[in-house]
C-alpha cells in the first residue's frame, strides 16, 4: 500500500503472538477544544479536494445532511471461505458484510464540488453496526445515538479511501462535538 497514511504494525506478518508489544498508547484527547482544534485545523471543504490531491483520509464538517438512510448491503449474502475447523466460526466478530443493510450518508460539503451537488456514501462507524446487532428491531435509534439529530452538536466526518478503491471514499467515523456558545452583548462586559 503506498498510500501515505497507510502503515503496517511491526510483526503483523509473522509475530501475532506478540503483537501487542509493537503498540503503545501514546495519549488521549480528552477535552471537546482539543478534539475540535484537531479536526477544524484538518478540515477539507470537500471530499472531491480529498481525491483531487491524492489524500487518502480527512475531515468533512457537511454543510447540509439531506438523508440519514440503510442501503441494501451489496456483500450481504455472498459466500465467504470458513475457517479450517468450521466449529469456530460463530466465535468470529461480526462484520460489514453480516449485516443486511448498510448505514449511509447523503450529504453536501462545505464547498461542495460534485457534479450533482452532493456525495452519497456508506458509514463504516463501528458503533454502528454494534448497534444494530444489539438491537436489530431498533437500528433507526442509531442515528439518534451519534448525535445526528440532536440542534446542540455539529456533526464531522472522517472519510477515507481504500488501497484498491483509491478515488471512491467512505465514512470511517462520525464526529459529534458540542455547538460553541456564540458570545452575546452580555457575556461581553
């Protein structure tokens, strides 16, 4: 992959049993100005700019969201190779392609710079699909959950691409930050 966020963990080829030793927590963001100051100074205006200059991941704060939907998966349903010993396969995590439907975004950018004004695209958000396995008579609520209905939170996204799918992007993660308080002539004296 010579996508430039792209990396690999050391011995993630022939040292599983070990792998946790090449990774360390290096820190958390824990305060909303920090998170917001991390994704403002990395916003695009467009996902289209994201391709136009080969940039693989980025942040999207929508201009305007038209439609919170679930899309028939394409990958449900399709046959997948079983492990060796097919008695372990119900320990297998669930994945995008168990799920019937798809959570999706139709939004438009900033500076929106597609043809028909606006991008359509699948959410791969894990909490997500956590979501709908858990309460697969309810998945409606989840967009409820990640803030996307609420008047007090802004909503971001980061979107990324694939290694084989390099001009086509996807939202890998939502991003619901509390709306700032505008000053009024009050909180000025």
């Amino acid at each position: 992959d010579t996508r430039d966020e792209s990396w690999k963990i050391v011995g993630s080829r022939d040292n599983w049993d070990y792998l946790e030793d090449s990774v360390s927590k290096r820190g958390e963001v824990k305060s909303q100005q920090a998170r917001r100051e991390i994704v403002d100074n990395n916003l695009s205006s467009c996902v289209n700019e994201l391709n136009s200059q080969h940039i693989s991941l980025g942040f999207i704060k929508p201009k305007q969201i038209f439609e919170m939907y679930f899309g028939d998966n394409p990958q449900y349903g399709k046959p997948v190779q079983l492990p060796l010993f097919s008695t372990h396969a119900k320990q297998w995590a669930a994945v995008k392609r168990d799920y019937a439907k798809e959570p999706r975004l139709r939004y438009e950018c900033e500076n929106c710079l597609t043809k028909q004004g606006f991008h359509d695209q699948v959410v791969l958000e894990w909490g997500f699909y956590e979501w709908m396995r858990k309460n697969p008579n309810n998945i409606e609520q989840v967009w409820e959950n990640a803030q996307f209905l609420s008047e007090n939170h802004e909503i971001y996204l980061l979107v990324g691409n694939q290694q084989n799918h390099r001009t086509s992007y996807m939202v890998i993660s939502t991003i619901s930050l509390r709306k700032l308080d505008k000053p009024t002539t009050k909180s000025m004296f």
